[in-house]
C-alpha cells in the first residue's frame, strides 16, 4: 500500500509524492485546483494500490509541495504538465498510466503533446470533471462548464473563511460539511497558483486539449458525475474523440465532481477495468 512520502527536486519546486510499494504498472494521480494528494486515498489505499504503482502528487503551491518562486512560469496547465514529466523522470518511471480530476484532466492532455514517441507516451488517460477544450479564448473555454459562482472563486487569489469552507464543500457533495483534509487543501493553496492558472486558462494560454483529445491515439476514459454542477456534460459527451475507452463518456448517476472519492465503491471497479486494458 502507500509509503511515506517524499520529496521530489524538480525545476517548478520541491513536489511531494506518496507511492505504492507494487511493481505493477506505474500509475500517476493528479488532483484538481485547490486540493491535494490525498484526494486519491480511496484508490491508492485500496486493493488496486497493491496491483499497481501508485504515484500521488501535489501540484507546485499545493498540499505539501514548495509554492513556485516563478508562478508565472510555473501555475499553469503546461507548466504543471512539464513538471509531471520530470517527476515521472526522477522516479525512473516510463509509460505511465495518468488520472487527472478537474485541473488534474487537463495537466493529463497537456502531458500527451510533451512525449509524443512509443518509447515515452502514456499508455492510457483517465479524466473526471475536466472538459476537453478549445484554447480559442474564453468563450470557448466557457462551452465545457456551467458557469457557477465556484467558477469565480477557482481563479481567485484570496478567499475569505466562507469561501474557503464553499470550495471544500462544493467540489465533493454539495451541502455536506467537507472533510478536514479537504478544507485545510483550500485553505494551504498558494493564491496566485488559483489567479495564474485561472488567467492563462481562460487567455486561451493552454494547449488545444479539444484536439488533443479528438486526435491522440491514446486510450482516453472520461468518467464524470451525471450531477456535476461544474460540467456541461452534453458538450463533453459529443466530442469526436478518436479513442474513447468504452466507446462512450461514462457519467456516474448521482454523483459530482469528485466521483471516485464519493463513491469509491462504485468508481473503482470502472478503473479496475481501464487499467487492465490499458496495461496489457
């Protein structure tokens, strides 16, 4: 299961990493804007963590890693993306399998145009609450989600006690008091990671990931929420994806945008069936 953790130098920071001890297929957890590690604990912590190699990390200016001293060049999407990469480096891991939640999906379809050889490409993508889009401006952008007051605060630098408590609470199920772990990842966030990525995002900064995801060979599971205040599903389901596991977009009834931490039971033995066929 998971070990301690440790401590990764990369160019964008000092990154904190929690790992399984399996041999198995090499396997990167990436979680959303505002949270941490942790978020994966129902996966790296259950038997799948014991099949496979389980790598949990938290982004530059989140959970337990360093805040960048350059977040420009740091906070965005590239950026967090060319730091996986080097993470992936220096634990000598090559071809892993990548899950990204929420900013986690989007780090996961910039990291495809960053290794683009058989040797180094990912053997497969899963992504939940991370709508593949055009980086043609803000408009859109705005076409995968539902414009929320959420939106507003994922951008923004400062946060009030309330706001902090909304962000927690907002992203797992809505209405339901967040978990400590959850509220203190808000809280810990560096501001300007928020602010910067948010404004880079919405300038059109990032990759085509609508492309991307149109046109990678890659196998790629998109697995959201049917609930899921953030998302514009219908937008994400009838995207032209060039190899979509399952041959459809997977949306889990009753559930947000945090699907495999709310229901684990029901999210992973999905994911059991995706690793498997990606690893073989």
């Amino acid at each position: 299961m998971a070990t301690g953790e440790l401590i990764v130098k990369t160019s964008h920071g000092d990154i904190a990493v929690i790992t399984t001890t399996s041999d198995g297929p090499p396997v990167l957890l990436i979680h959303g804007n505002s949270s941490c590690k942790e978020l994966w604990r129902h996966q790296y912590d259950s038997p799948l963590g014991e099949q496979y190699r389980m790598i949990a990390l938290d982004l530059p200016g989140h959970g337990a890693s360093s805040d960048a001293t350059e977040p420009e060049r740091t906070y965005t999407m590239p950026a967090y993306a060319e730091m996986c990469w080097e993470v992936m480096s220096a634990l000598e891991v090559e071809r892993p399998i990548v899950l990204g939640s929420s900013l986690g999906g989007h780090v996961g379809l910039e990291m495809i145009p960053l290794s683009d050889t058989p040797e180094t490409a990912l053997r497969g993508l899963l992504i939940s609450g991370s709508p593949p889009v055009t980086n043609t401006g803000f408009e859109a952008i705005a076409a995968g989600f539902q414009l929320t007051e959420a939106t507003g605060l994922a951008g923004q630098s400062e946060l009030s006690d309330d706001e902090v408590t909304f962000m927690a609470e907002i992203a797992f199920i809505p209405g339901s008091p967040a978990e400590p772990w959850a509220w203190q990842a808000v809280r810990r966030t560096d501001g300007r990671a928020r602010e910067t990525m948010f404004g880079h995002f919405g300038g059109g900064k990032a990759s085509d990931q609508k492309a991307i995801a149109e046109t990678s060979p890659i196998p790629l599971a998109v697995i959201n929420g049917a609930d899921d205040s953030f998302m514009n599903n219908p937008y994400i389901v009838g995207l032209k994806y060039r190899n979509l596991w399952s041959g459809e977009v997977i949306l889990m009834p009753g559930l947000h945008h945090i699907p495999f931490y709310e229901d684990p039971a029901a999210f992973n033995p999905i994911l059991e069936r995706f690793l498997a066929d990606v690893s073989a």
